[in-house]
C-alpha cells in the first residue's frame, strides 16, 4: 500500500496536511477578528504615487462560508480517502480496487448476452446480428492488429477470409487456435534437400504444384528431392492441418511468392507464432469470436440453408 | 547594493493621507474586512424599460419552458442526447463531430455581448440574464404573496406570527416549486421530457435525474430568491468585463447632475427657482426601486446592472411634478458632458467601434449560417488499417487496407457509394455499397487495389468519394496509399 520509503514521510505528509487546514482556519478566525480603518470617503486611508488611493472593498460575509464548507468537505474527504499519509481512508478506496469493482459490473452487465450466446453453436452465432456485432469489436480489439480490421491478413499474418486453413477451419479448430495460440516451425531444410540447386529445383517444383509460372526442368528434378518436405506437407504437398503444414498446391502465399521466396524457407525455415488468447478473453468471448472468424471464412455459405 | 547612491533608487512614498492620530469619529472608523449582506427590498416599478424586461421575461422563459415539449416527427424536436452522442435540434442531427456549431455560437454570443455592451452598456444583465430574469419572476411571486418594498420590510421586522408564517411559507413553496420546475425543464432537454415525466410519477427515475434537478432547482431557487445582486457583484465575471468595455460614447443609466443639482423636496405648487432648487425632488424612489441598491445620482458604479429601474421611477416622478422627463434616463457620458441632444448621442453611439463589431458578428452570423444550409447529411473519417501496410494480393494486385467510419446524420437508413481516386487503375475491391442505419455511425473495413507497378514505391496521396444515394450529397476524404518496394 505504501510508496514511502520510512514511515516518517507518512506521518509528515499527514503533518503538513492537517496544520495546513488548521492554518486555514485560525487565518479566518483572525481575519473576521482584524478590523482596517477606513476615511469617510470608503478609502483606507492609504496613498501610493501620489494619488493612488486604495479603496475599502470588503468581502461579503457569506463568503467566509464558502472557505469553511472547503474545509469541512477536505476533512471529510481526508478521512473517506486515501490522504492523509500511508491512511488508506474509511472507504478503502483505491484505483485497483474501483478497476476491479468496475470489471466485475461491467461483466455482470454482459453476463447475461454472452450466456445465450455460450448456449449457441458457432453456426447460429454467425447468423445472429448481435452476436456478430460483438464479434467484430472484439476482433477489432484483439485481432486486427495482425490480421487486419478486414480479417485478410498480411505477409506473415495469415489471411482468415480464403478458406484456407493452416490449423484447419472448423469452428472448435479455430477456437482452439485462438484459446491456445500456435506455433508454426517450418525447420531449415537446405541439408536436407541436398545442393543449392536442389533447393533450387525443388522451389521450383512447389511453384509448380499451385500451377504457378515455373521451370519445368527443374520442376521434374525438384520432385525427387521432395521427399524432404513430404513428412509434414505430404507426398501430394496438400500441407497437414495437424501440424500446421500449409498446402503448397493452392495460390496462398502467405511469406512471400516466387522463386527467392521459396529458397529462402527451404533454407532459413520460419517459426510463427499466433499467441494464445485464453489469459486474455473470456471463455465466451472467444466463443463468439470463432463465430466471428469462422463466418469471416465463408462459413456462413456453407452453413446457410 | 550598500554603496548604490539612494537617490537613483526609485523610492514610492506611502503616505498615510490623513494619520490615524488626526482623524476624528466622524471622518473615519474602524470596520471589519468583511461586510455583511443588506438585505434589498427593490420597490416594484412599472414604465417603458421595466415592460421591455417583462417582454424577454417571457421571451427567454416561453422559449426555455416551452422548446422540449415540441414535437419533431416521431421524437422532442430539441434532444441533447448525451448517452448516445447525439444532439437533435429541430431537423438537424448533430454529432460530438460538429463541436464547431457550438463553438460558432458561444463566438456569436461573445460578439453580441461585446456589440451590445459598446452600444448600451449591460443590455444583456438589465433584460435578458437568467439572474435577472429568474430574480424578475421571483421578486414578482414575493410581491404577490409578501406585497410591496414597506409591507416586505414590515414583515421582515415584526414578530413571527400566523400571519408572517404563512406568508412566508407560501413564498418558499411558490419559489420552490418555480425552482424544481426549472430544474426538471433542465434536465427534460437531455432526457426526453415526457418519459421523464412518466419516470417520475412512477418513481423511478434514475439517481443523475433526480441529482440534476434537485440541483439545478437548488441554484434557481438560491440565486434568484436569496443570492440575488451578490451574484452580479461578486460572482460573476461578465459584469466586470463589460465593465471594462465601456468608453464615454456608450449609453448607459444616467442621472443628469446638471438638471437634478442642488436637490431637494418641495411642494408640486412650490417654484423650483424661488427655492434654489433643480429637477430632483429627493424622493429617494431611485434608490428604493433599484435591485442592487445603490444610489444612481452618485453616477456610474460597478454594481449597476443598467436596468433601468431608477430611469422609470423617475420618468413617473417627474410626471406628477409636472417637470420634463429624463432626469435619470440612458444617455451617454459625453452627451451629458456636452449636452448633446438625443440625434447627436445616437449619432457618437454608431462610432467605428461599433461598426466593427456589427461587421464582425454579421460575417460570423452568415458563415455560420451558410455552414449550415451546405452542410452534407453525414460525414466520413478515413483511417488506415493499423495493421496492414500494404500487401500483394492474387492477380497482381497491391492492396490497401482503410477503415472508414461512416455518420449517417439523416434519420433514415442510407445508402452510400464508396470510390476510391488518385492513382491510374485504383480500385475499391471490397464492397462498394454500404447501407448505416438512421443516426447510426459505421465502420467498414475498404481494401483498395492498384495494379502492380502501377505506382511508384512510396506514399501517394489519394481521395476517397463518399455519396449518398439519395440526396448525391458527396463528401471527398484524403488519405494516402502505399506501395511496398
């Protein structure tokens, strides 16, 4: 609770607080007491410069009031707050605590909207406006930052809207990526693969298998040595959602098209990572966002009737 | 500094003018620092100026009572919505978003202060202040129930009675009442009125409501029942500025030293001349009928709030004298230094002062106007995607992620074309029809395309053109595209 380093400054920042409100007070008590002269003509008699005449112009009375309500209100303040050194206050009052206070109301508000959506399959939620709605800011919050606000992705950041799935797009995948993260680890495979020609010829086999402009040459030589990759992206290079092996035969490209590209992950590999959400949103927030991303994916064509 | 030569020093003597030893008990005394309130007992008064008040009584009060029951299609025709954000007048829907309505109108009302002030002193704190006006309706409530200046101040004195009770408890709920009514007509502009009004006989209005007229009540009731002219002397900050505004060619509430010195009562059939005596008779009614309570004939002092009480008092006195009037009227202090007659006055009062400002407000009055009448029905703000800088997309295209947040600022459901300008062959790829609902705003998430190689690499401004369907209205939005090397 405390920031003071020794109990003294506690005990002299009380100290100088209630002595400075005492001050306050014993300053009007001697003020209403002091009387000033005045001559007849409302000055005080006092003459600067020659002719400068300081004029009397009392306060009202009731002002005096409005110091003493300052003061009051202060004394009351100090004892329901924290003020007075390392006193917490009456109240107990503290940033943390109204923060806490405020999430537990707020998620009591939304308690009872997220419990007909937790009683919701994903297929409903995505035909439900509201639920679609509250998706959507979510994902703006949360998800937007990679994946972009229209959830299309970017280089390195995997496009949510193409139907295409790394770890697989039914809805309890995509909430098992979003509930636990994941972890993409393409290894270096150059020694593998053999020569730098090999790596070569084989890069240019993986353009060939999305029907992309390639050598075919190359291409044929390339596919002997594929046998390196098809552990984890299969003989046909289809990719394995349970690994999250992308399939190489479709026009996703998601670190990069062409030649250079291709050499490049044979030879370097990639780890990316999608970090889990679970610490961070509720159970049923991340229920209603897989809705919301399985929708984005064109689920909801394939669910409507 | 103890070698300087002490005559170089400026040396400012503080000279007591008459020394405490040498002043007698009459010439000065000893008072404390503060002063205590002198309760004013203004005598009622009826004339030219105090019918010009009762007119903006009404005026400002029929329009501040009356403007939230009016209806406007389905919904309060004046509506500050403040839980969501928007702000009805009449048929135009505001949004937080044209914050510079509301900053052209506080210009336009500082202008027509500054316009006024130079003109006739403090026109607006005479006629048309809540303070005056409110304290107006409840000086006129305690006329009615406690009479007039010598009855208050007999009530005032004498012992509590039945009498005194009943009269003064009929006073406080009268006021009370005005005052709670005020308070819930406040709060009726930001709630509607009518369901306000349900809330309450059902007993379920929320604590803000109830805090807000209680509150607003409170300070009614306060500064125009007890407050009064302390407002105008020590609290308000208008009063001391346009006291600064003023120059010798302004008309304010005067009294014709000139015409009215040496004073003194006298018969109507007396002969003025015989008795050495000018126009002011001395009845004293300027003072007795003055809400500040201060003496006019004294000349121009702060507290005065240029009403024009003494000015109609006087105009009766001095009928029933048989004298001229205007012995205490709006002159100038030039024209009463000059004796200028009334066309000379007005003719210094039109100076370029006053030009200038009328110039000034008259442009401001249009622009704001003018802002209004062109004003699109809904408004767009364009940011780019913070995630996305630019990325190649399937048939060679570079693509550009912006979020457009659409205001739709009709009460209908609208339909907007969204297009996309400033580099040869961009496009919008994502959809170019969004529907907002009424008074709704919208984000849309809009990917623009450019054919690879059609630009540059680097940032290229461009505009994005928003159109209703309906009304055409177009509103054009710059942003910029990037193009990745």
């Amino acid at each position: 609770m405390s920031d003071f380093t020794s109990n003294f400054w506690s005990v002299f920042v009380t100290a100088v607080t209630l002595v400075g409100i005492i001050a306050c007070l014993v300053l009007l008590w001697v003020s209403g007491k002091a009387k000033a002269m005045t001559a007849n003509d409302n000055t005080t008699g006092h003459v600067w410069d020659g002719d400068l005449r300081e004029m009397n112009n009392p306060l009202p009375r009731w002002w005096v009031w409005l110091f003493i309500i300052t003061v009051v209100f202060a004394l009351i303040y100090l004892a329901m707050y924290p003020g007075l050194g390392n006193s917490p206050g009456k109240l107990n009052w503290s940033q943390q605590g109204q923060y806490e206070a405020e999430m537990v109301k707020g998620e009591k508000e939304v308690a009872p909207l997220y419990a007909r959506f937790t009683a919701m399959s994903v297929q409903d939620m995505a035909r439900d406006p509201q639920a679609m709605a509250i998706g959507e800011r979510v994902f703006m919050n949360n998800c937007a930052q990679c994946h972009g606000s229209d959830a299309r992705g970017s280089k390195g950041f995997p496009n949510l809207s193409d139907g295409d799935w790394l770890w697989g797009g039914a809805p309890e995948q995509i909430k098992e990526s979003i509930t636990k993260g994941r972890m993409g680890n393409m290894p270096p495979m150059a020694a593998a693969v053999g020569t730098p020609d090999d790596v070569k010829n084989v890069a240019h086999y993986v353009l060939s298998l999305s029907g992309s402009p390639h050598d075919s040459l190359r291409a044929s030589l390339g596919k002997t040595k594929f046998g390196a990759c098809a552990a984890c992206h299969g003989m046909d290079g289809k990719g394995n959602p349970a690994l999250g092996a992308p399939n190489l035969t479709d026009d996703t490209w998601l670190h990069g098209y062409g030649e250079n590209a291709i050499v490049a992950m044979i030879n370097n590999g990639k780890v990316n990572q999608m970090p889990a959400q679970e610490g961070k949103l509720s159970a049923a927030q991340i229920h209603v966002l897989s809705a919301y991303v399985w929708s984005r994916s064109g689920g909801n064509k394939v669910a409507a009737p | 500094m103890t070698e300087s030569d002490p005559k170089s020093q400026k040396i400012i003597p503080i000279v007591a003018q008459a020394p405490a030893s040498a002043v007698d008990a009459d010439d000065a005394e000893m008072v404390s620092l503060y002063q205590a309130q002198q309760k004013i007992y203004p005598r009622s008064v009826s004339g030219l100026f105090s019918r010009w008040r009762w007119v903006f009584v009404w005026l400002t009060q029929l329009v501040f009572y009356g403007l939230p029951w009016l209806e406007w299609g389905q919904r309060q025709a004046v509506l500050f919505d403040l839980g969501a954000r928007r702000f009805y007048i009449f048929g135009l829907v505001l949004y937080p978003q044209d914050f510079i309505y509301l900053t052209g109108l506080l210009v336009i009302s500082a202008l027509s202060l500054f316009l006024f002030t130079a003109v006739a002193g403090r026109l607006w704190c005479g006629y048309a202040c809540p303070q005056t006006v409110y304290t107006e309706i409840f000086l006129w409530i305690e006329h009615r129930i406690e009479g007039d200046r010598s009855a208050r101040m007999r009530l005032d004195a004498g012992p509590w009675s039945l009498n005194k009770l009943v009269r003064k408890g009929g006073k406080h709920g009268v006021w009370l009442a005005v005052a709670l009514w005020t308070g819930y007509t406040f709060v009726g502009y930001f709630t509607p009125i009518k369901e306000l009004g349900l809330e309450f006989i059902q007993w379920r209005m929320s604590s803000w409501e109830v805090f807000w007229v209680i509150f607003y009540g409170f300070a009614t009731y306060g500064n125009a029942g007890f407050m009064r002219e302390q407002v105008c002397k020590y609290m308000c900050p208008y009063a001391r500025f346009q006291s600064a505004m003023f120059d010798k060619d302004t008309l304010i509430v005067t009294y014709d030293e000139a015409r009215g010195e040496p004073r003194g009562a006298r018969s109507r059939k007396a002969d003025p001349a015989a008795l050495k005596l000018c126009a002011c008779v001395d009845c004293s009614l300027c003072v007795q009928v003055c809400p500040t309570g201060i003496d006019i004939r004294k000349g121009l002092q702060y507290e005065c709030i240029g009403c024009g009480a003494c000015a109609d008092v006087c105009d009766t006195v001095m009928d029933k004298m048989g004298y001229a009037r205007g012995l205490v009227k709006y002159s100038t202090q030039n024209a009463i230094k000059n004796k200028w007659t009334s066309a000379e006055t007005w003719q210094h009062v039109f100076r370029p002062r006053v030009l200038v400002y009328t110039s000034i407000l008259a442009g401001v009055c249009i622009a704001m106007l003018v802002s209004l009448a062109l004003r699109t029905p809904f408004k767009v703000d364009v940011v780019r995607d913070r995630g996305v800088m630019a990325r190649i997309v399937s048939g060679g295209m570079i693509e550009n992620v912006y979020r457009l947040q659409i205001m739709n600022a009709t009460e209908s459901e609208q339909h907007y074309r969204i297009t996309v300008s400033g580099l040869p062959g961009l496009s919008v790829a994502s959809e170019e029809d969004v529907v907002v609902d009424s008074t709704q705003s919208r984000w849309v998430a809009v990917r623009v395309q450019l054919p690879y190689e059609g630009a540059a690499s680097g940032t290229h401004p461009i505009h994005f053109e928003i159109t209703a369907r309906d009304s055409s209205a177009q509103l054009r939005e710059k942003s910029v595209f990037l193009v990745p090397r």
